[in-house]
C-alpha cells in the first residue's frame, strides 16, 4: 500500500454498512486515520452489514488467523421467490405461491444443523479455470462445483411473518448463508432468498464492540481521535495466554533464541511481552516450559509498520 501515511497498530472493529464492499471499507478507514499499512480478517459481501475486524501495522501479523475463525450472523430469508444470486441482488428464477408454517419452517431447521454439504454459488470469489466463479455467472456461463462439507454450531429462528423468516446462525469458516437460505427455501417446497445479513460475531470478537462507520467518518474528527477507537495490536490475541519476559530473555527471543524453562505453561501458544509491556509476539510453549519464537514482531516491523 506504499509507504504514505502513519505507523498505526491497533484493531478496529468495524460495524460496515450495507452497500459498502470490505476492501472500500478497509480502504476509507485506512485512510481516515492515516495509517501506513492495514489488512481485513476476511470479507462481507457489500449487501450485509456488521462485524468487520480491521487489523492496522503489526495487529496485521495476526489478522490472517481470524479467516479461519467460526462465525455468527442473522440473516433474514424472503419465501417464495429463489434469486440468481442467491440474494436480493439477483433477477428472480423461480416463485412459489404455496405457504409454510412456522411450525413447518421449525421442522426443517435440524436438517441444517451438523455437518452438511453445499455447493458453493456461481456468484462468489471461488477460482474454476483460473477465473472467478462470479465472472463467468455474469457472462451467463455455469460450471459444475463440487460440495463442501461445513458445520452449522447453531440455528435458530427468531421471528416469521409467513413471508419472511429471521434466523440466527453459528457457522464454520466457508459457509455461504446465502447457499443455506437457497437450500432451507427448495427443501421447504416455497423457494427462498437471502434479504438481509448481519454479521454479529467473528471468533471471540462482538459486534457488541464495533464501531459504526458513520462515526470514523465523522468530518469533525482527526486521524489522531478516531485512533481513539482501535483496539491494542495484541487485541486479536486475548484469547491465548501471556507470557512476561525479562529485557535478556526479550532480547534473546528477538534473536531466534529458545528460552529454558522460561514459562509455567505448557504445550500452548502465547502471545509474549517483554518486561515494559510491550508485544513481542506469539510464542509456543513446549512441555517443559521452553518458550520457542512462532510469529514474531521483528525490530524492523515496529519502525515501518
């Protein structure tokens, strides 16, 4: 991204609006706090809303992590018309006059529950030939997709109208909520599509702390107030313990350098300080309490970040 801007490191959680894809949500935010390097943890498709993790200068080390990480959402499905996108952007293929219960709609949820297979849409960012899946569906072309097999933690509904159904879900990494509205739509007989999506959780991450963007976007505020709202560079990391070290034992683990028995914990990762408090990075701990460099903020980091 060059070299303009601040050496900024912390993590801003994100509240993205609707219509706003994430990489133009990275992009602005980056911008209006002036920061010199910056990264997501894994991208909303421009029509859903909510948590969006941005990971500024060395925060940026450990975003890649959070692509992996389960997700929650809530997501609201429109009954009786099935879409090309799978979502309220796409020209209508099918409708269904029939009608469903709640009851009838409840029935079915279990069977979205667990382990189960779905095709991923022609409308994403999967790769066939080199190009994009949505490319070629925007040419009218389709191809066959292999299913991959996801969990669904959890499913629930929230509320139903007879026309439209609220659900909350828990999912894996790779789920498409909007292949899941499709499939729970067809096996209802009633056809179905995605209307709204929010994204409430990311691992351990809430959107209970997000920020929305409207106020990073204040006009009033300079880059140095909406710093303000990031989160520490280790911020991604609180779900590992810590691990303190002595300004030899900093020095040494900087060096490459395993420490004997430097730590009470045992076969873990962690994320490690030196004796200021400063992050020095993730660290794996063996059995023995040797502490063993994994993914290090290397000197050089900290003054170009």
């Amino acid at each position: 991204m060059g070299k303009k801007g601040d050496a900024v490191d912390g993590v801003l959680l994100l509240d993205k609006p609707e219509s706003m894809s994430s990489n133009w949500a990275l992009q602005l935010t980056r911008r209006l706090i002036n920061a010199r390097k910056a990264g997501h943890t894994g991208t909303l498709d421009p029509m859903a809303t909510g948590l969006l993790p941005l990971a500024f200068g060395n925060a940026t080390k450990y975003s890649a992590d959070l692509l992996h990480a389960d997700k929650r959402y809530r997501a609201v499905l429109a009954l009786g018309a099935a879409t090309d996108t799978m979502d309220k952007t796409g020209e209508v293929t099918e409708r269904s006059d029939r009608t469903v219960t709640r009851e009838q709609l409840e029935a079915v949820l279990p069977e979205f529950t667990g382990e189960i297979e779905q095709v991923p849409p022609m409308y994403s960012a999967i790769k066939f030939g080199g190009k994009n899946l949505y490319d070629l569906a925007r040419k009218g072309v389709e191809v066959e997709r292999r299913p991959r097999r996801v969990k669904v933690y959890e499913l629930n509904l929230v509320a139903f109208d007879g026309n439209e159904a609220e659900i909350d879900v828990k999912v894996s990494k790779g789920t498409y909520i909007r292949v899941l509205a499709d499939d729970i739509g067809r096996r209802l007989g009633v056809f179905a599509h995605l209307k709204a999506l929010r994204r409430t959780e990311v691992g351990s991450l809430s959107i209970r702390d997000a920020v929305p963007f409207s106020v990073i976007d204040d006009k009033n505020k300079t880059p140095q107030e909406r710093r303000a709202y990031l989160k520490g560079a280790d911020f991604l990391l609180q779900t590992l313990p810590e691990v303190r070290l002595t300004a030899e034992f900093a020095a040494r683990l900087r060096n490459g350098q395993r420490l004997a028995r430097a730590s009470r914990l045992s076969e873990t990762l962690a994320r490690a300080y030196d004796d200021k408090g400063k992050l020095l990075g993730v660290v794996r701990v063996d059995a023995r309490g040797t502490v063993h460099p994994h993914r290090l903020i290397r000197l050089e980091d900290e003054d170009a970040s």
